[in-house]
C-alpha cells in the first residue's frame, strides 16, 4: 500500500509538471506566432514603401518632361512671332510700293493705262513674293492654304483695287485717301493670313478692342462661333474669376510693351470655366498708332489636370487621399513656424492598426485596402480642420495637433484626450463588404514647442511611443519620454561599437567547467565577452541581443565557431585535455542560414580537430522555425560526429515527439529549476522527471546553474551526474580554465 501510495504521489507530481510544460510550451507558441506576424508586417512595410518611392520618382521624371515640353512651345512662340513681324515689315515695304505707284499716277494721267497695268504687275509680283515666302518658312504653309481657301475674298480685294485705281483717274483730288484705303485693305489681308496660319485659337479686335476676326481653332476651344463674338469684346469670354486688378495689369503691360501673356480662365459657350495660356500683341502702323490686337489662345485644361495629378502623386496617398511623408513633413514645419509664433504648443501622434497584418492574410489586401480608407474617414471626424492626418505607409497614420496650450501639462491632457477619442473611435466595429470586422490600435504621441526638435526627430519620437505601445500589448496609449530615447540612443550606440569590436576582433572566449558526479572535468562551455577598450566589460545581455536584430551575430557566430574549433585543436595536442569536450552556442539566425551545416563542417576539416569534441547548443525556440530543416542539418551535422545539445531545457517549445525526431545527445536543464531545488518540491519532480525521460531515450543530461553545495547533493539524489555552474567555477580566461582543469 505504501508502495501504491508513492507512486500515485509521483503520478499526480508528474501530471502537474507535465501541465506546467504544457501551459508553458502554449505561452511560447503565442509569442512565437506573434514574432512572426511582426516580420512579416515589417517586411510588407518595406515593399509598401519602396513602391512609394518609385511612384514618386516617375511622377518627377513626368513633370520635368512636361516642363521641358513647355520650353520647346514657348522657344516655338517666340520664333513665330519673330516671323509675324518680319512679314508685317516686308508687306509694309510692298505698301509704300504701291503708295509710289499710285503717286507716279498722279503726275502721269496720259499713262493711266500703262500705270495700270504696273500696278496689275506689282499686285502679282506681290503673290510671287507671297509664294516664295511660302518656300522660306515651313510655318507660314498652313497660311498660305488658308490663303487659297480665300481666293475670292483676294479677287475681290483685287477689284477694289482696280476700281480704286479708276476712281484715282478720274478723282485726282482724293488720291491720298484711296491710297490710304489700300493700304488698309493689305493690312486686312496680312492679318487674315496671320490668324489662319495657326491651329492655335485666334482672335483679331480692331484698336476700340472689337473683335472683328476668329479662326475655327477659337470656335472649337470656346464654342462661339465667328458670327456670335463678332462685334463683341473679348470680355464676353470672361468667367470673372480674375479681379479687376488683374485686367489694369495686363493692359498696362500692353500699352507699354506692345504685348502680354500668361494664364487665365474663362468661360465657353456652354458655360464650362477653364485654363487658358493666351497672348496678346499690339498691331501699330508706320506711326505707332495701334490699329489691331492680335490674341492667341490655347486650352491647357489637360495641362493642368496632369500637373494636378502630378501633385496629388508627389503628396498624397493615392489610396486614402490623405496626406503623405513629404506632405506631412512640409505641413510639420509650418506648424513648428506657427508654434513658434503663436507660443502654443502642438502634438504630434503616431498610430499603427493592430494585427492588421492578420487581416490581409486572412481576408485579403482588398479588404485591408477598405479598412484603411474607413479608418481614413474616421480620422478626419476626430480632429479639427486645422490639423493634419497623413498616412505614411503600411497601416500607419500621423496626425499633427495644433493650437494647444502653452502649458506642457494642459497640452498634455488635451492631446490624451483626442487620442482617448481616436481610440475609441477607430475600435468601434468596421463593415467590410459582407464581413464584420473590429479591431484596436497602438498610438505613440509626443509634444512641441516651437522648433525647439527637427520635423524628422519628433516623428521618431512619436514613433517610438508607438512601439513602446505595441510592447505593452497593443491597444495603449504612450507619451514619448527621455528615457525611451536614451535606449534607442544607447542600442545604436551599441551596434555602431560592434561593428569596431567585429573589425578589431576585440571578442574573447571564457569558458565554464563542466564536472562529473565526482567533480571530474570532462569539458567546458564556451562564452563569448567582450572588454571594450573605453568601456570596460560589456555583458552579453546588452550585445547579444543588438546582434541579433542587425544579423551580426552571424560573423560573431562564425568567429565563436573557429576560436573554438582552434582551441580544441590545442587541446588534443595536450595528454591533459585531449579528452575535454567544447560546447559552442548558436543562434537562430546562424543555425538556419542555408549552408550552416557545410560552414560547421568547412571550419571543423580546418582546424584537423575531432568532431565528437565539439557541441553545438541550440535553444528550444529554435523548434517553432521549420522543424524539418532543423532536423535535416542536426543529422547532417550529427553525420560526422558532431554532438547536439538543446539548452534551457523545459522553458521552450519542445515535446516528447520532437525530441524523439531529433536524436540529440545532450538536454541542459535550465537553472530556473535548479535555484530553488532544495525547498521546492515542484523543482525537484520536474527535474527527476526531465532525468528519467532523457534515460530512457539514451539522452545524456547536464544541469546548468548549480551554485550551492547543497543544490548538487538533492541533485545527486534524484539522479543528476553532470554539472555546471558558479559552484565548480564562473567562465574564467582559458589560462585560468586550463590552470583549473589540472588542479582537477
């Protein structure tokens, strides 16, 4: 019965350890999974913003094309206009001609006939003139087709011309005038042939600015015909979106430069207001009378539809219509400037949506997309008109709190206040199409005043409020304070000094004995320490972790890797510790990059040491990556004799099963268990238990952390025979260490 009664207390101690490991492999597996969920946001981020920035750059690459095209039309301006006033000058030249003609006339009435037929002669050799120009410049050929379209209008002009010269014959008193009146009627012909040169919009008003000529192009553009603005002033276009200044402006630029251009709206005939790029050039006669206004006109609607797309590229977000990071830093500088003015206070916030990585995984992007625009919406609803809410990537959004007390604590409490609403706003239940969705979010917030930080500082600082809020568990809010930049200022200090300490090999190797049940060495782990130069000896909890996230500590792996292979290469020259074996930490990064087998196997050929002398330490959590490769490289590794041990036995995520796959030599017992063995009761079922399932799958056992005599005999008692820790000797210099094992 006694019997009985024993076992069933060692069954119900074994049920409660067994429950204990249960519940703490379940707590791994939930801060494994949520690891994972943090790399792959971190990654999508990184995408999200790498389109961003190709988007941008073609957005620039398409407004200088755009300027540049903008260049070639005004440089082709330019040379038309140059041209227009070369013709005006050679058909005033062919004027006074036939003011000299007519003249001879006068004083030669017998001739008349025979001045006549000069004059026939002169109109011709005018429009031989007129078609070698035509050769000249490429650009007076739509005109001169305009021209021959107008053959009748020209044979009229003609006649009025004889007639005009028939009534010189017989009115020589009134010669001057109808001289006169055919100089005019050239100048009407030179500026008939002017508008219709161009496929430019086209409008002629005489000096009291009447319009008395448009081309087609004008009628396509504004959708008056010649016959509706004939008569009328070009105000009729109007859309009286420029003030009353504007027009003094211009016309006193006209009236004291002979022109004007640039850009103004007006109004079609259908009543559509749009842009247009015009110019306007005074008409003067040989007196410097101005007899005409000529205006070109030209419909740059989809001009400035592409510069506006243009800019909503640069600074918008093209999926919520919220400002971007280049908008927000330009609007966060503006509200430093007013701060600073003003002596109020500002805030800025950072919010990251929970889990909305799960959501895309799940769901798909296109339900992520809706999310975001409707958590777009529900941000503008939070704040006022004069703040700034922006996205700047991913499911992260920032606003930009204005106007705030000029007391850091009243400041304070309004922006937790907006901040408490936001959260509660943007917790409330979302509708995704046919799904119900609902989620929290993570908001980091910090203060300004003036410019008193850079735009780029407070954004960091904003940011890492967040990140202290997603550490806390997700739905907080946290105010940035000093002593969270102090550590980020202290983690990149420290990586910056690993890259020296990498460069300058500034790493040692301690090592800690390992004893029998007798006290008898029988090997050693290697520790890596670093004695900083300046800073004296840096604890491995403040590097190894920093070399972790930065994917140094696969150089410092690999040069862990070599020192000890080389160190056990001296020890087998020696009869006194040929026999010690070398366990070697390895971190997860280095275990699973892709040729870390035939790296351990390349180093260990190098150094000519037995591979049975060396131990890899491979921790638990390792097992939550694919097990598969894990497994595959343990037996690659264990192929050459290469020993495998799983560190910090009982605190990870392994099971019966997987240390039934994995055939490993070694389990180390994590010291946790082992600090309060001698009065728990717990400690010491839980480590009996690990023991007697190690035996039995022919797994060799080390305890770690064993300090105190008394410690090592209740583990003698339940079946321990190898130990480590402070007790037999803390990690000492190899000098030390070998110095140890000989006193042994």
């Amino acid at each position: 019965m006694i019997k009985t009664s024993k076992k069933e207390k060692w069954n119900a101690e074994l049920i409660i350890a067994n429950k204990e490991l249960i519940f703490q492999n379940e707590e791994k597996d939930k801060r494994a999974a949520e690891l994972v969920i943090a790399n792959k946001e971190l990654i999508f981020q990184n995408k999200e913003k790498e389109k961003r920035a190709a988007e941008l750059i073609i957005a620039n690459e398409e407004l200088n094309f755009q300027n540049e095209e903008k260049e070639k039309r005004a440089a082709e301006l330019v040379i038309a206009n140059e041209e227009l006033n070369f013709q005006n000058e050679e058909k005033e030249k062919r004027a006074a001609e036939l003011v000299i003609a007519n003249e001879e006339l006068n004083f030669q009435n017998k001739e008349k006939e025979k001045r006549a037929t000069e004059l026939v002669i002169a109109n011709k050799e005018l429009i031989f003139q007129n078609e070698e120009k035509e050769k000249r410049a490429a650009e007076l050929i739509i005109a001169n087709e305009e021209l021959n379209f107008q053959n009748e209008e020209k044979e009229k002009r003609a006649a009025e011309l004889i007639i005009a010269n028939e009534e010189l014959n017989f009115q020589n008193k009134e010669k001057e005038k109808r001289a006169a009146e055919l100089v005019i009627a050239n100048k009407e012909l030179m500026i008939a042939a002017t508008v219709f040169e161009s496929q430019e919009g086209m409008l002629i008003t005489d000096a009291s600015n009447r319009i008395i000529r448009v081309n087609s192009a004008f009628a396509s553009i504004t959708g008056y015909s010649n016959e509706d603005v004939i008569g009328q002033k070009p105000s009729v276009l109007s859309s009286e979106k420029q003030s009353a200044g504007f027009f003094i402006t211009m016309w006193d630029s006209i009236n004291n430069t002979g022109a004007w251009q640039g850009e103004i709206y007006n109004t079609r005939k259908n009543g559509e207001i749009y842009p247009e790029y015009i110019t306007i050039t005074a008409v003067k006669d040989a007196q410097g009378i101005v007899t005409n206004y000529v205006e070109t006109l030209t419909d740059i609607t989809l001009i400035k539809a592409s510069a506006d797309k243009i800019i909503s590229l640069a600074y918008y977000d093209v999926l919520t219509h919220l400002p971007n990071r280049s908008l927000l830093l330009d609007r966060l500088e503006q509200a430093l400037t007013a701060s600073a003015e003003s002596g109020q206070r500002g805030a800025v916030l950072c919010i990251d949506l929970d889990h909305f990585k799960n959501l895309n995984d799940t769901l798909g992007h296109d339900m992520g997309d809706l999310l975001l625009k409707q958590v777009a919406e529900r941000l503008i609803a939070c704040i006022y008109t004069k703040d700034t809410i922006a996205r700047i990537g991913g499911d992260e959004f920032v606003i930009i709190l204005e106007n705030l007390s000029d007391s850091a604590i009243e400041a304070a409490a309004e922006t937790n206040n907006i901040i408490e609403k936001i959260a509660f706003t943007l917790s409330k239940p979302y509708q995704l199409n046919t799904h119900f969705y609902q989620s929290s979010s993570s908001i980091g917030a910090t203060l300004f005043m003036g410019h008193e930080l850079k735009s780029k500082e407070l954004l960091k600082q904003a940011d890492i409020a967040m990140y202290q809020s997603k550490g806390k568990g997700r739905n907080a809010i946290t105010f940035f304070n000093s002593v969270m930049q102090d550590k980020i200022t202290a983690r990149v200090d420290i990586e910056n000094e690993l890259r020296v300490a990498i460069e300058q090999q500034q790493f040692q190797l301690h090592y800690q004995i390992q004893v029998d049940h007798i006290g008898r060495p029988f090997g050693a782990e290697a520790l890596i320490r670093w004695p900083h130069p300046k800073r004296g000896l840096i604890s491995p909890l403040s590097f190894i972790p920093v070399a972790e996230d930065t994917g140094l500590i696969i150089t410092i792996g690999q040069w862990v890797l070599e020192t000890a292979c080389a160190q056990l290469n001296r020890w087998d020259k020696d009869e006194l510790t040929r026999y010690l074996t070398l366990s070697v930490n390895v971190s997860a990064k280095q275990f699973f990059q892709t040729d870390f087998a035939a790296q351990v196997i390349a180093t260990v050929r190098r150094y000519d040491i037995n591979p049975t002398k060396l131990k890899l330490e491979l921790t638990e959590s390792m097992l939550v990556e694919s097990i598969e490769n894990f497994i595959s490289t343990i037996n690659t590794l264990k192929e050459i004799g290469i020993k495998i041990s799983l560190d910090d036995f009982g605190t990870g995520y392994s099971s019966l099963q997987y240390l039934k796959k994995l055939g490993i030599y070694q389990l180390k017992i994590d010291q946790s268990f082992v600090r309060d063995i001698a009065t728990d009761i717990h400690d010491q079922v839980i480590v009996r238990t690990i023991i007697a399932m190690a035996h039995s799958l022919d797994i060799n056992v080390v305890v770690e952390g064993v300090e105190t005599e008394e410690q090592r005999q209740v583990l003698l008692t339940i079946g321990c025979s190898h130990f480590q820790g402070y007790l037999f000797s803390k990690p000492v210099h190899i000098d030390e260490f070998e110095g140890l094992v000989r006193k042994l």
